[in-house]
C-alpha cells in the first residue's frame, strides 16, 4: 500500500470509528443519522446550524431524540464509500447529503433501502436518483438547487458585468466528476453566444489552487470562474487572497465569499438547501416515507455584488447590475 493510500485509510478509521463506538455505547436506542458534506467542518457551521433548525423544526432534537454523525470531507470524497459501508452495516435511520452531489450518487448505489435526503445541484429526475419530482417512489428525497443548471446565466451575469473580458478561466474540482462536466459542458455552449474564450483549470488541494492561480495569472486570464463545487466554496478564504494579490475578479456560486471579498456571485441559497435537508430528516425520522415527500426545487436565487472589490480591481458597476442584485456589499 502506498504511504498516501495508508495515511487516507487510517484518517477514514480515525473519523469514522468513534463515532460509532459512541452511538453504540450511549444511543442503543436513538436512532443515527450519517451526515456527508463535501465542506470543510471550520467554514460551515452556519450551515450545520441550519440543518439542525429543520430537525428541530420537525420537533426532532440533536443529542436527544437523534444522534447527528458528522463527516466533513473537505474535497476528500474519495473518502465516501468507506463512511457508506459503516453507515449501511450499521444500518443507520438516515443518510443526509446536502449540496453533496457525489455523495447522493454514492449513496444511492450504496442502499436502496435506509433514507436518504440530498442536495444536488442538477435534476434528480435525469440523474436517476427519483422518478418523478412530486413522487420520488425510491427511498430517496430531497432538493435541487440548480448549482450547475445555472451556470450559463452565472456566465452571461458576469459578461454584463466586465464586458471587457473575453479570456475567462474556469476552475474545476476533478474528483467532483459529476459537477466538472454539467459546469464544462453549461459554459462551453454559452461562451460563443457570448464571445468568451474559456480556459480550463483543475484543483482538489489546497497546494492545487495555488497552482492553478499560477498557471491563470500565466495564461492571462481576464476572469475567473469558479465552479459550484463544495471543496471550492469551501476554500473561500483562499480564493479571496488568491484573487487579490493576482487581481482578478472572480464569480462564484454562493454569497457567503462575496461578501468576504470575491467581486460577485449568482446562485440559491445553500442554507435553505440545509435547512430544508433537516425538515425532510426530521420527517423521516417521524415516520414519514422517502418516497412520499416530493423533491422540492429552490425558488430563491440571489445576485450578489461586492462593490468594494470592484472599486478596488477599478471595476465600474453597470448601475442596471446594481439595480438588479438582491445584495449590494459597501
């Protein structure tokens, strides 16, 4: 076994086993939920938060009525199958994977029998993971929040707003398969409606993306966008230094980095995907069917602008994209 397969294997055993040991010595008879996110632990409690307020919405209580297994992957959902098989032998009351899209199609091959609540950013119908919206008839649910089905609006909101860029750099997480091509496949069939050249990056460490902003700022790229990945958002603290010390002004999925620094951002709301996770959780937990809760589809999409960041890239802001953003950062 080489030395990195070694180290991954006793990292999986080291997060996986005490949380066992621990529902099986003081949860006998509470049941356990198994909750994968492709996030880092120390950027989303804000989101774990919201999950935990859809369970409680339900009048289902962490630590009390459930016991909550976290796995935080940060980008390491080579890790997935491992956290899958524990939590199938053990036959855990519920498998919860909001905005994890690799780990709903992991999950799903993994049982056809525990209840399983996702998050995926692409139809669920075409990914054959339900049947239908309104009558999921499988032992899965959940939301879609249309990450990658908006990807060439994203694209056409950031042309408005540089309209002087025409080389954009895409950067992309290539162990997330799945969202890599729906964002390359989306914004290859925009970009020449758009006159945009777009030039391809990957990254799935951290020492990656510092590699790959090299390599951007080589290229002489006029933009960057990034794509609704959950290693990637989750690195916003490094996308936002990265991006001004290269000044370059980036589109991401989620507000949560705008209004940390990145210039803009177009997507749903992640902690409405959590939270709603929670609720369907809490439901199944109650009693209720996965197959008789209907997938539910965001509605709310926001726009969001860091006026700060353009004024300091000496970017001047369309005043009709200003009208148009729900959130405008000073």
């Amino acid at each position: 076994m080489r030395r990195r397969d070694f180290i991954k294997a006793i990292a999986v055993v080291a997060t996986t086993w005490p949380l066992a040991a621990r529902a099986q010595q003081s949860t006998a008879n509470v049941p356990v939920v198994t909750f994968i996110s492709g996030r880092k632990a120390d950027t989303s409690a804000a989101l774990a938060a919201e999950f935990r307020k859809g369970l409680s919405q339900t009048g289902v209580t962490e630590d009390k009525d459930v016991v909550i297994e976290y796995h935080w992957l940060d980008g390491h959902y080579e890790d997935i199958p491992a956290i899958l098989n524990e939590a199938v032998r053990r036959h855990v009351a519920v498998i919860a994977t909001p905005a994890n899209s690799p780990g709903t199609l992991a999950a799903k091959a993994a049982t056809s029998t525990i209840p399983i609540v996702f998050g995926v950013g692409a139809d669920p119908v075409k990914l054959g993971l339900v049947a239908s919206l309104a009558q999921p008839g499988t032992n899965m649910t959940g939301v879609n929040f249309f990450a990658s089905e908006i990807d060439a609006k994203r694209l056409g909101l950031m042309h408005e707003f540089l309209p002087k860029a025409k080389r954009i750099a895409v950067l992309t997480n290539p162990d997330n398969q799945m969202t890599t091509e729906a964002t390359t496949r989306a914004l290859k069939d925009a970009a020449p409606v758009l006159g945009l050249d777009l030039l391809f990056f990957k990254a799935s460490t951290p020492a990656e993306i510092d590699a790959a902003f090299s390599a951007i700022v080589d290229a002489q790229a006029d933009a960057l966008f990034i794509a609704p990945d959950a290693f990637l958002t989750s690195r916003g603290s490094q996308l936002i230094t990265l991006t001004a010390r290269d000044r370059i002004p980036a589109s991401t999925f989620t507000g949560e980095t705008v209004k940390a620094g990145l210039l803009m951002s177009y997507g749903t709301s992640l902690a409405d995907v959590f939270r709603q996770v929670g609720v369907y959780t809490g439901s199944i937990l109650k009693g209720t069917k996965a197959a008789d809760l209907p997938v539910l589809q965001s509605t709310r999409f926001e726009f969001t602008i860091n006026l700060q960041t353009a004024r300091s890239l000496g970017i001047d802001v369309p005043p009709t994209l200003l009208a148009r953003a729900d959130e405008v950062i000073e």
